[in-house]
DNA sequence: AAATATCATATACAGTGCGTATGTCAAATT
DNA sequence: AATTTGACATACGCACTGTATATGATATTT
C-alpha cells in the first residue's frame, strides 16, 4: 500500500479512537496508551502525527465543529427567509450541542484545553456562519445595526448555555422547548421591527 | 491557638493559593506540591480538608461565584428599575469575566472539571440573582411570559461567551461596548413592548 | 493534672501517564 | 539493487496524583 494513504488511514483511526475516547472519559482522563492501543497502533504514531495530545484533540475539534457547520448550513439552506433561517439555524444548534460527544468534546473540554474557540484554527465554522447570516439581516434593514459578530458570539453563546441547561435537567425533552422558545424572543431583540 | 482556628486559617491559606496557581497556570498544569508548599503546608492538608484536586477547584470557585454575585447584586441595587437593573447587571457580567482570574477559572476550566455550572454547590449564584429579577420582570407585564430559567440561562449565557470573546481579542476596550451594545439590544427580545 | 484519645498535618510509597530519545523496518528514491 | 527516507514502535525518565502510615499538638477524660 502506498504511503500516504497508509498515513492517512491512521490519522482518521487515531481520530476516531480519540474521538470516542475523549467523549467517554472526557480529554483529561482519556489515556494515550488505551485509545491508541484500540486503533491498534502506540504512541509513537499520535505523537509523529499530531505533535502531542493537545493537538490530537484539536483535529478532533475540528472535525465535530465541520461536521455540526455542515448540518446548520443544510438547516439555514431550507429555509429561504434569512431571518427564519437564523431561528432554525439557533435550535439546530442547540439540538446539536445535546450531543454528549458535542458537549463534551466542544463545550467543555474544547475551551478550557485549547482557549477561546474563535481562535481555533478551524475557526469555529458555526460561528462564521452565523455571522454571514446576521451581517445579511443587517444590510436588508431587517436586524438592528449591531456589530455583526458581536451579535453572532451572543446568539451562539446563549444556544450553547441553553444546550448545557438542557443536557444537564433531568427531563431534556420537557426543557427543549423553553429553550428554543426563550432563543427565539430574545433573537427578536435584533429586529428593526419587532413582530 | 485553638484547633478549629487553626483549620480554618489553613483552609483559607490553601484556598488563595490554589486560587492562584489555578490563574496562572490553569487547573490542569498546576501542580499540587507546589502551591501547598507557597502556603507553607504539604498535600497532607490538601486532601484532609478538600478531599482531592477536584474538591479544592470547587471550593475556589464557590469563592469566586460568591465575589460575583456580592458584586452584581450591589450593581442591581442601585438602579431602582428592574429592566435596568438587568440592563446593567449583563453589562458588570460582561466586565467582571475580563478578570483573568474570573475567565480561566469559572468560566474554562470549572465547566470542563466540575461539569454544568447550574449543577454547582453553589448553584451559580449570579444565575439566581437573574432568574428573580427576570421573574419579577414577568410578574410585572414588562416581559413576555418567557420561561424564567430559560431567559435568565440565555441571558448569562450570552454575557459569558461576550466576555470570552473580549478577553480573546487583540484590543478588548475597543470591542467591550460592541458586546455590551450588542447585549442590550438582545435583551430587549424579552420586551413585551419593544422601546 | 496526668494519661489517653483524637485528629490535623506531614511523610513515604505506589501507580499511572505524558513526552522524548532511540531503534526498526517497509516504502520510496536513485 | 543499494541507499535513503520516514512512519511508527519501543524504552526510558520525569512528574504528578492519591493513599497508607507516621507524628505531634490539642482536646478529652479520669
């Protein structure tokens, strides 16, 4: 077999252990020598691949974030109304975050390991997302002329806490509801003209 | 000096001297022996009055969370309004998470060690100065009839990951009034009767 | 007040995990 | 075919957490 394919190939089965890893035990009780072990390679290949375990986690970051940017993206594409677009964009991320992986691995682990994520290297795809979405309300006059990305970090942050709430209580499917509802009043605050 | 003087004098000492070190060096990366040893004691003392690493980041928290909600309940006090007092309570949450001390220890690696803030002994005391004023605010007919919790967790939410973003920016006295600008006129989604 | 018990803290130890330095063997190059 | 490259494995050292035991000062009891 080739060699970069060989490389490849255990670059994806060093993440994907990881991945599991790190949302069953969380990042700091995951160890390096049982998840390697389970993709059936050492240390010596997490290490020659991705530096150390913080940057093991950072690919692993990157690719849950791709993968949750890629479902908003499909969400907000349906609707063709940009401002209904953002509601459902803001309760499918809050669906999303109800992940154990998700929360676990982006939430929690993901900030405190690797810093503010705006600054990640795959620079939060949800995020720019948003702030696309919200810098169109503001040019057609729908949305308040706020700071586009300030308005973006807030909405995300509010639909993240509101995710952890939710995981959290002991009946989620009882709270999702006021969650979203609580989401979608306070993301009026930003129209011009309030319904 | 009597016995329980004596422990609690200790207790305190390795409070603020874990305090620290969890500042400065993150909760991971900061070495029990070393800030047992600034405190003049040993791990000895460590795992007789906190259980272990974890009991001692909950007890700093608890501390920190108490300064806070001390603080913005002083702030909500003054103005004799409540939406204003919430107005101005987001904005000294805002400011109060630009601490260092405040954003690395409660808001990264106190949800990622301790788990949902909501769930904390000390129950996040800033959440629960805002859920009251947001069901006072209900009660009143200045509100929608949101659910409280929810509003009060989306409200927090969005000031907390506001006060990230600042901190992680390059020039935070510039971005600080976008993020307060921008929480204000979210939170006027919550209006019954929009300004 | 003296003897004993208690308990807060110190000390010593074991286990585990990360990161590095070195080795090895297959694939690529010439 | 010989040589070089480099992806991965192996072996080692260091540091850190948590526990089990020791100690000595304070509290209790007689």
């Amino acid at each position: 077999m080739k060699r970069l394919q060989m490389m490849e190939q255990n670059r994806a089965k060093l993440i994907a252990a990881a991945r599991k890893a790190f949302a069953d035990k969380g990042y700091a009780a995951a160890s390096m020598d049982e998840f390697t072990a389970a993709a059936g390679l050492t240390r010596g290949a997490l290490y020659h691949n991705f530096g150390d375990k913080r940057g093991l986690l950072a690919a692993v970051v990157d690719q849950i974030d791709s993968e949750m940017a890629a479902r908003a993206q499909a969400i907000g594409a349906k609707a063709n109304d940009d401002w209904l677009g953002l509601l459902a964009e803001g309760a499918a991320y809050i669906e999303m975050a109800l992940d154990p992986e998700v929360q676990r691995i982006v939430l929690l682990d993901g900030p405190a390991v690797l810093g503010d994520p705006s600054q990640w290297p795959s620079q939060s795809s949800c995020l720019q997302a948003t702030t696309r979405t919200v810098d169109r309300l503001i040019s057609d006059g729908v949305f308040k002329p706020v700071d586009p990305e300030a308005a973006a970090r807030l909405l995300n942050g509010a639909a993240l806490n509101a995710a952890l709430w939710i995981a959290a209580s002991s009946n989620p499917q009882e709270v999702l509801p006021k969650a979203i509802g609580a989401f979608q009043s306070l993301a009026t605050g930003f129209l011009k003209n309030p319904i």
